[in-house]
C-alpha cells in the first residue's frame, strides 16, 4: 500500500513538473508568436488598405459587378491558400539554413547543396544573388505605399485635407528613417499589440458586412476565380497583378524564420491572421455588393464615420509597423551580402543590447530613404504606386520556388517526379502572378527591376574586383614552403613580441608580412597568419570557430569561420585560440594591415567602368580595423600597390 501511495505521488510530481514546463512552452510560444504578428505580419496585415481598391478603381481596375466581384475575392482567398499556406508554411519552410530563412540564406545554402558543379551552382547563386537584391526595392515601395494608402484616410474624413495627403506621408516616412539610428527597441514592445489590435479591427469591420451579406461567402468556391478570369481574358489577367497585392508580405514569413522560428510563425497565420483578413477581403467585397460607388476606398467605407479618425491613426501605425520591419531586412540583408563578400565593410551597428537582429547601417538607411521619399513625390498616389509594387515579391518567389526545387533534389534527397510535381504547381501559380506584374513595366514596374539590377551590378563588381585582387597577391607572394626557406637561408633580425598578418588567402603568405620583412628587415618572435572565413551558414559553433596550425620557426596559421549572420571580431577569436594553446594577447600583439591603392592599369580583367566602380567602393569601404574590432593603437599599416588587370608578362 505504501509502495502505491509513494509511486502514487511520484507519479503526481511528474505531472505536475510536465504541467509547468508545458505552461512555459505556451508562454514562450505566445510571446514568440505576439512579437512574429509586428515583425513578420506586418506587410501582409496592411495589404487590405488597398489590395480590393486596386482590382476596381486602380489603373487596370475592372468593372465593380457581383461576378467580377465574387471572382476577385475567389482568386485572392485562393492565393493566400495556395501561395502563403501551401508553400510557403507547409513547404518553403522546411528549406531553412541551420534555422534562418530568406533567399540570402537558400543561396548560401544552394552553395553547398550543389557541390562540384560550378556551372549550375554559378547560375543558381547569381539568380538568387538577383533576387535578393530585389528585396532592396521592395524596402523602398513597402514604406511609400502602406503609409501613403493610410494616410489617404484623411481625404475620406473631408476632401479638405487631400492637399496635405502627400506632405503628412513625407513627414511620417522622413521621421521612421531619422530615428533608425536610435534603434526601435524602446517602442519595439508595441509591435505586437498594435498589430493585433489591427487584425481585430480588421476582422471585426469585415465580419459586419459578411452578416448584412453573407452571400459573398460563395466566393470561397475557386470556381468564381476561374470563371472571372476566363470571362474577363486579358483584362482579367492584368487584374492579377493587384490580386497579388494581398500575399506580397509572403517572402517575409520565410525572411524572418530566424528571429522566431516556425511553429509561432505557422500558428499565428492559421489561427489569427489568415481569418482576418480573409473577413476584412470579403467584407470589403459585401460593401461593394451593396454600394458599388465606394470603390475608390471601400476599406474606409466599412468605418462608421464617428471611428474614421481613430482608424486613420491606427492605420498608420500599422503601415509604420510594416514599413519598419521591411527596412530591419534590409540592414540584414546588407549585413549578410559583406560577411559573404558582395559588398564592401559597412559600419553596422546594433541598436539593443537583447535583441541581436536590431541593427543599423547608415548609408542604406539614407538610400532608403531618398528613394522612398522620391517615389511618394514622383507617384502622388498609392495607386499609381501599386503599378511599380509586385514585380519585386513575384520574381523573388520564382527564384524561390527554382532553389527550392535544388535544395530537395540535392540536400534532402527527394526524387526528381517528387521534387518536381511540387515545383510545377509553385510555378503554375508563380507565373500568372509574374506574368501580370511584368506587364506594367511602363507603368512604374521598371523601379524596383532598376533597383535590384543596380545592386546585382554592386555586389557582382564588388565580388570579382577582390576575387582578382585575391589572384593577383596569390602570384606576387610565394608560398610559405618557399618563404619559410628563404628565412632559414637568409634568417633576419627577430624581435621580441607578437605580430599577428590578416591575409585574404590562408594558403600564401601576406603580402604586409613580405613588404615588412623586405623593409625593416626584421620578424617578431611570434607571428600569427590570420584568415577570417564566412560559411555558408548562419552560425558557427564556437567549438567549430578557430583552427589553429604550427607552422614553425615561430609562426602559426589561424583559420576563423563565421557564419554570414556573425560578426568576426578579433577579440572574440584570441580568446577561443587562447584555449587551443595559442597565447596571443589582443592589447599587446602588433596587427599589420594592407593599405591597398589601387589602379586599373593597361590590360583590365573586368570593364573600365566596372574596375572604377570598384575602386569607388574600395575607397568608401570601412577599415579593417573598425570592422574586426582591431585596438587602433596597435595597429601598422603597410602599403600595397595593386592593379585592376593582367600583370604584364614575365612580373613576378
């Protein structure tokens, strides 16, 4: 009986141990799941401020009729199923990178998945490279139109104030990218709650009109969607392109996957943000049954006039919200275009001590903003806008679905029929949508094509200048067999101390290490070889990080990888070479460093405009020293001639 009672009781404990860690896990999962609605359901949450408006009273809008209107609402339900559900949260995210998701992250992992075959990874990891860069005018059009669409409110409130439309968005959109350098992690908490305040409202307003209504529901048959566009033809195609508008937040769900993982991502779109936008679409599309004529802003049309001004303000948070996350992803986007070579060191700060996605890069936060403002100004409307947006989600999602396809054939084994019947009914759904957006090329759509072709060109230039430079120092340098040779034949003065070489190459000897040693003629008892590695990772285990060599005659060799979310600091690898024996001390050892100036010179590898681009950034380029956490007072800089093109024959 008493072995009973103590099994009894045991058995208690344990449940009551599972209760309360079951109870943190929800917790954790609410509070994940509460932050991912600010970050992650930003873009997409605000897309009902203009999506339905474009189908009907946009530059391609059609006629406002209970068929076209039944079809538009099948075709947009149909698209937030097929292309945010079925893809992207059942599939797309299963393809992440140690855990990070985006196209940045399924590049670097194509890279590894496709092994020795150069060509193809060549192709896979340029058309992601391309899509990625996309993501830079989507940051530019994402804050001019969500914010645009909500402030144009205040001309539904009294025609009065439309003058002030544009001057209020300037000032709104001005002050985001001025506090960008504060960081966001003060107001950061309330994120969350304001979105889901506005996916309440949004539900709420929606399910009004569904009730007086509730006919529209029939539009949930994909019917309605197939007979609008065979009805409609070519015109009902070219409305695609603003049916997409309500999954252009869709790429985010898989940017973001890093930052919150995929459960609280997955379960706050089935249970929260799916159903309400799906009653705000439709209830949009009830009001439009009942009262076409408001089909130049039925979403203000839904709120009683005495909530006009609160839903203004709340609209505007909101797109401020939107508009916040998608130019967070762009400073990480940059961030993780320089740790894998694209772009030149940037200076990337981090504006909060808990949150280590919270950073800021200057120069694109002003390009940002240049542009932004610039489209407000050129475009005068979120109509005109919506023709330029599209172009940038759709094209991104094609490459997408093509590196999904490589990574399931390459990395996870699928068989071809398998891997391939899912990448044809991505595609099929893909390329309408591309399709439609393409064909407003004229009409605003060439901007963020322009965008993201400026820096394709950037990080293209940027990664063959140095890749040159690399060559070039390969064969002006011996290698350290014949070095360390020379040394013994000819041995210098040694000095007391560390010296610590960085080098592009772990494989030749640095060329600040052969200018130092032909003009001073001395060596420091201890010099250490150092090479910092990004991986086509996101994160390096620290017990992975360092790779330390003896080399003899006093010399080490340091490997450091780092994955291409990482920053690589100095300090931070000392200590982790200290515990493999290596005792260099970070305030005490000398660091040298290459000044490199540059020259195209007479027979240029890349094109003169191109080798001069590439100059122009090597010159605005930040230092190492700031970039690796080097002490400035310890630091010696030697001078490196270099030249943009073949040396000429014979040059050693």
């Amino acid at each position: 009986m008493t072995e009973f009672a103590d099994r009894s009781k045991l058995n208690h404990e344990k449940t009551d141990v599972q209760v309360v860690q079951q109870d943190m896990n929800n917790k954790q999962l609410f509070k994940l799941a509460l932050a991912a609605l600010g970050v992650v359901f930003g873009d997409i949450g605000t897309s009902p401020l203009y999506a339905i408006r474009e189908c009907f009273h946009g530059e391609y809008g059609i006629a406002v009729s209970p068929a076209n209107v039944l079809g538009v609402l099948s075709l947009m339900f149909w698209a937030l199923l097929m292309i945010v559900t079925f893809k992207y949260l059942i599939f797309v995210l299963k393809a992440d990178n140690q855990g990070e998701g985006g196209v940045m992250a399924l590049t670097a992992l194509i890279k590894s998945a496709t092994g020795h075959v150069k060509d193809s990874r060549l192709a896979l990891v340029s058309i992601g490279l391309f899509a990625a860069c996309l993501l830079y005018g989507d940051g530019m059009i994402t804050p001019a139109i969500s914010v645009l669409s909500a402030v144009e409110g205040i001309r539904v409130i009294t025609p009065l104030l439309k003058p002030y439309v544009v001057p209020v968005t300037i000032i709104i959109l001005g002050g985001l990218f001025m506090i960008q350098r504060r960081g966001t992690a003060k107001v950061g908490g309330l994120f969350g709650p304001v979105i889901l305040v506005w996916l309440t409202v949004l539900a709420v307003l929606g399910f009004i009109q569904i009730m007086r209504s509730p006919q529209i529901l029939v539009a949930l048959l994909p019917w309605f969607g197939i007979k609008f566009l065979l009805i409609n033809k070519f015109h009902g195609f070219v409305v695609l392109g603003a049916v997409f508008l309500v999954v252009t937040g869709a790429e985010a769900l898989y940017a973001d996957m890093g930052h919150f993982g995929k459960r609280p991502i997955r379960l706050t779109w089935i249970v929260l943000v799916l159903p309400a936008l799906v009653l705000n679409y439709f209830g949009q599309g009830a009001l439009l049954l009942a009262r076409p004529e408001e089909a130049h802003h039925p979403f203000y049309a839904m709120v009683p006039s005495w909530a006009m001004i609160p839903m203004v303000i709340l609209a505007t948070l909101a797109t401020i919200i939107a508009s916040q996350a998608v130019i967070t992803g762009s400073f990480s986007l940059t961030r993780q275009a320089i740790q894998l070579g694209y772009l030149p060191r940037l200076r990337v700060t981090h504006t909060s001590a808990a949150h280590i996605g919270q950073i800021y890069v200057g120069p694109v936060n002003w390009l940002l903003m240049i542009c932004t403002i610039g489209l407000v100004l050129g475009f005068q409307s979120s109509s005109k806008l919506a023709a330029a947006y599209g172009v940038a989600v759709t094209s991104t999602m094609l490459v997408t679905t093509t590196l999904f396809y490589f990574v399931a054939r390459k990395s996870w084994g699928w068989g071809r029929l398998t891997a391939g019947t899912l990448a044809v009914i991505f595609f099929l759904v893909d390329i309408p949508f591309f399709s439609a957006n393409i064909s407003k090329i004229f009409h605003g759509a060439w901007f963020p094509l322009a965008i993201g072709a400026f820096f394709f060109t950037l990080m293209l230039t940027w990664e063959q200048g140095r890749r040159i430079l690399a060559d070039q120092i390969q064969t002006l340098t011996p290698s350290f067999d014949a070095f360390k040779k020379n040394l013994d034949e000819n041995p210098p003065h040694r000095v007391n101390g560390q010296a610590v070489f960085l080098t592009g190459k772990p494989d030749v000897v640095p060329s600040t290490l052969v200018q130092n040693l032909r003009h001073n003629k001395i060596i420091h008892a201890d010099v250490a070889i150092l090479h910092f590695k990004t991986e086509n990772v996101p994160r390096v285990p620290n017990f992975d990080k360092v790779e330390t060599k003896k080399l003899g005659g006093g010399f080490f060799q340091i490997t450091a990888h780092y994955g291409f979310i990482e920053e690589p600091k100095i300090e931070v690898m000392l200590e982790l070479a200290h515990e493999q024996g290596l005792n260099f001390k970070l305030e005490e050892a000398s660091y040298y460093l290459g000044r490199e100036k540059l020259s195209i010179g007479s027979n240029p590898v890349m094109s003169r405009w191109r080798s001069n681009l590439f100059i122009f950034l090597s010159r605005n380029s930040m230092d190492a020293a700031s970039f690796f956490g080097i002490p400035p007072d310890r630091i010696i800089e030697v001078g490196v001639q270099l030249q943009l093109g073949k040396p000429a024959a014979g040059r050693r």
